[in-house]
C-alpha cells in the first residue's frame, strides 16, 4: 500500500461512525475492532452496567461471578484478546472436577472417560451406577451391532438411542444438553459437539469405542479445557471497557436503544435514558444484544425473522455464598445436572470446586432453576433447597445470596436450520452487522470470536468501499 493510501484510509477511519447497541462480551468486542483502526465508536448498553452475561454482585465483601464464569481455553480471538489486554498472567485454570449427573439412580458421578456424557465402557462401575445392569446391557450390544449405517447420522439424541439406548441418553447425556444449553440432546449436532466421533464410529464399529478413541490422552494433553480470570471475569469486562476508554470510545450505559431505521447510506438510532431521549446518525451499526431485543430492532431491515424464537427459555441463576465445611471436599466435583423433571433445579455449580478456593473460605453455588414469577425469597429458598438436596449438604447457612435472571441461547453445535439461515441473511448487509450468542451460538469463545469477525466485515465495507473514497490498493 502506498502511503498516500495509506493516509486515506486513516483519514477515512477517522470520517466514519459505527453504533454497536449492547455491552455485552460480543458488542464489547466488536466496538474495540472498529475503535482499533480509529473509526469513532458509540456503544449503547441498556443496563447500568457493561458486560451482559458476565456479571458480578458483591456477595459477603466480595465480588463473585453470578453468571458466565470462565470460558474455554483454546486458541482464537478470546485467548488473543486476553493477552492483547495484559490479562494473560492473571489466567487461572479450572481445577480437575468430576461432573455428577442427578435422576432415578439417584445423584452420580459420570465415568472420566466420557464425552458429552457417553460412556467409552457402559460397564464401568460409574456408568452402572447410573444405568443399572439392563441399561449397560443394553449399551454394550452396540458393540455388537452391524457397522451398516454407522457414520452417518448427525443427531445426537438418535444416535446415541440408537446405538446405546434410552438409559445412556436420558440418564447420561440429556442432563448435560438439557442443564448447559437448554436443549434435548435432538437437537445438537453430534459433528459440531464432537467433531471426529461420527468417523471414529466408523473405524471402531461401535459408539462407545469410538468415545475411547477419541478420549484427550492424559499424558499428551494435560491442559485444563477451562479457566477464569484472578478476580472473576468481571476483571476481563474492566479491562475491555478500559482499553475502549482509551481508544475514545464512547459508551453509554443506561441508555436504551428503541429503533435503527435507515437514513440516506447509514442509520438513524433513536435512544431513550430515562427522561432523555435523542437520535445519532452513523454509518454503521452493530447489533450485539440478546435475542428479543435483537429482533424488534433488525425486523425492519433484515428477512426471515418472522419465525419462532430461536433461544431457549431464560433461566433463574441463584448464587449462593455459604459455610458449608463439608464442601471443602468437593463431594460432588464441580457441576450436578439433572435427569430433565427429576428435580427442581435444571444444575448446581459448585464453583469454589471448579476455581481455586481459600481454606476456610465460605463456598460459592450456583443453581439453575427453570424462570419463574416467584419473588427472590422464593426463588432463593427454593435455590437453597435444590443445593441441600443435589449436594447432600445438612443444614448450610446462607451467608448471602444473589438471584438474576438471564436469556440462554443455542450452542453452535445445536441443529438449527432456522439459525444458520438467518445468520446467512444477517451477513450480507454491508452496513449492518449482527453478533451475539443469539446467532452465533453461546461460550464467550465463540462470541468473542464470531464478534470479531463480523465487526472486520462492517470495518472493511466502511475503509474500502465507502462511496469508492476508501483506499483502493
Ligand atoms: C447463566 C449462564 C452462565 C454462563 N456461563 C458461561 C461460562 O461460564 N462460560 C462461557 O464461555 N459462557 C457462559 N455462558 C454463555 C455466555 O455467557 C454468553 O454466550 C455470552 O456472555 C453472551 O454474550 P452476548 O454479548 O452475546 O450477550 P449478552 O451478554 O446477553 O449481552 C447483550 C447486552 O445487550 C444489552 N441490550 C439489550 N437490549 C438493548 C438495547 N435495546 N439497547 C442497548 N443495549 C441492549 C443487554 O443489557 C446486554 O448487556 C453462560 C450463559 C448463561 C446464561
């Protein structure tokens, strides 16, 4: 590029403006892609407060996740983001944790050797534990089954019926879909869940074979799949807003975006904040919200939002700090889910399992609980109860509690035909760019990393094709 080029590009930044409405993880993260370059950046949050999802309450003197509270560790945009904010030393990972799952058989852990919940031996003591005799019977005549139409099916819930029956689906890997995303195990997509399961299937003959194959080798691969940030991830939120703070962005929180409609190239927004309300002109905007709001804002520019609701039902998160000494052994690794209609609650996370834990410090639960219209005493009694129960504790006393209500979305490994059209539609407006769990599938992996993307797309249609005055070499 030459450096006269060069110039009209920077000048050409320095020209354009892109709204992003939400601040949360991906409306964070597409604002700090566009403020980069020196394109002048108006983030909206709604809320008093940025982060969506990843939010944090002072409970007992101290600040403690409520919500989202760690995320995948694995290369791409977020583990890039974190050591481009200094965040990298302060990167903790999750402490090694069994996960129990709670139904008929009562409350069990789940065999090590496992994925997505499916056994690599359904005769594994865990594994019977769970399913009983018959069902790892049952499981175990998939060895024994025709490899004719192995390979091929992509439903998780038909394959593993299927091959290893209703036991290991109900009581092994539904809970899991169920109490992590929301969804039946019908609907994810066993080649975006796994990816290699369907081949290895193939080559061993037998679903639970294929799971011993593809099992992370213990010694070769000892990295955590999780972490946090020292601090909570409200840390990481800070440290965004911060870097967003000096690249002179422009963040609003309180302020409430009610229409985009399109004005000459660009957009008008009308925002409310409280008693004010105004409009601002830009070229560009970014919608990063969670889904309702994402719709009644994009439904007059963009097709094929007519249809139902992608997401799953919002949830109740209660979390609650208590002294509880007989947690200190983590008797039920770091998460129980359960059996869908088998309890109250759809998971409790002892977090203070999965993180490190002070000695001596209370304990921190959170309890997933189906949304309701209960007030918070109800909710928290009724959050209390399910800890008691799923982590066979006696009598804890609740030194502080803490209930939200927050929207779930899809996984990107779900099946949804619905999804991935209208993310197609949602990718072809120059001017307009659509982030978010919503559409992009939930995990602040994929939001940061999807955000990044499609915020490259919006500040690449501004420098080089705005009006043919962007740099052309
Ligand atoms: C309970 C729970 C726990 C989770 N735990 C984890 C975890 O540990 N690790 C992990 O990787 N993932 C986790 N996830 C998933 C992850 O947190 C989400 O996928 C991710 O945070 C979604 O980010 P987002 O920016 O798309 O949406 P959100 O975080 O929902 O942000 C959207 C923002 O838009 C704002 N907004 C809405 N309407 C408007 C409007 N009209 N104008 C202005 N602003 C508006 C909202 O106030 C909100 O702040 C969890 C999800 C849930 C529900």
């Amino acid at each position: 590029m030459s450096s006269d080029a060069a110039t009209d590009l920077i000048s050409q930044a320095r020209r354009a403006r892109v709204a992003v409405v939400g601040g949360g993880i991906a409306g964070l993260v597409a604002a700090l892609q566009c403020a980069k370059v020196g394109i002048s950046v108006t983030l909206f949050e709604s809320s008093d407060r940025l982060g969506g999802i990843v939010a944090s309450a002072d409970l007992d003197d101290r600040m403690t996740d409520v919500a989202a509270d760690g995320f995948r560790v694995a290369p791409g945009a977020l583990a890039e983001l974190i050591d481009e904010l200094g965040l990298r030393g302060a990167v903790v990972p999750a402490r090694d944790a069994d996960t129990w799952v709670a139904g008929p058989h009562g409350v069990a852990p789940l065999p090590a050797a496992s994925i997505l919940g499916i056994p690599a031996n359904p005769f594994d003591a865990r594994a019977r534990r769970i399913i009983g005799s018959r069902g790892a019977w049952r499981a175990y005549v998939d060895r024994l089954r025709p490899p004719l139409t192995i390979g091929a099916e992509r439903n998780l819930g038909a394959l593993v019926r299927t091959r290893m029956g209703s036991r290991v689906l109900e009581r092994m890997v539904a809970p899991l879909t169920h109490g992590i995303h929301g969804v039946p195990p019908e609907q994810v997509d066993v080649d975006r869940a796994a990816r290699g399961l369907n081949s290895a299937l193939t080559r061993t003959g037998s679903l639970s074979g294929a799971v011993a194959q593809q099992l992370p080798d213990a010694d070769a691969d000892s990295r955590p799949s999780r972490a946090t940030i020292a601090g909570g991830m409200s840390v990481f939120v800070a440290a965004l807003a911060e870097r967003l703070a000096d690249l002179e962005a422009d963040v609003r929180t309180g302020v409430d975006v009610d229409g985009i409609a399109s004005a000459g190239d660009g957009w008008s927004l009308a925002w409310t904040a409280g008693d004010e309300s105004g409009e601002l002109e830009v070229d560009a905007v970014i919608v990063a919200t969670s889904e309702r709001p994402a719709r009644r804002l994009l439904a007059p520019h963009l097709g094929g939002l007519d249809g139902a609701p992608l997401s799953p039902d919002d949830v109740d998160v209660v979390t609650l700090v208590l002294d509880a000494p007989s947690l200190d052994d983590r008797p039920r690794g770091h998460a129980v889910y359960a059996v869908p209609g088998e309890a109250a609650a759809l998971a409790v996370v002892h977090a203070t399992a999965t993180w490190p834990h002070a000695a001596g410090d209370p304990h921190v639960v959170r309890v997933t609980l189906p949304a309701s219209e209960d007030g918070d005493d109800d909710a928290i009694a009724a959050a209390t109860a399910a800890a008691r129960e799923l982590l066979a504790l006696e009598a804890p006393a609740v030194r502080a509690a803490h209930r939200a209500r927050w929207p779930r979305s899809l996984p990107s490994s779900a099946l949804s035909p619905a999804r991935d059209e209208l993310r197609r539609a949602a990718r072809v407006h120059e001017r307009l760019g659509v982030v978010g769990a919503w559409v992009d599938g939930t995990g602040l992996a994929r939001v940061a990393a999807d955000a990044k993307t499609e915020a490259e797309r919006i500040r690449s249609g501004l420098l080089w094709h705005a009006g043919g005055e962007g740099a052309s070499t």
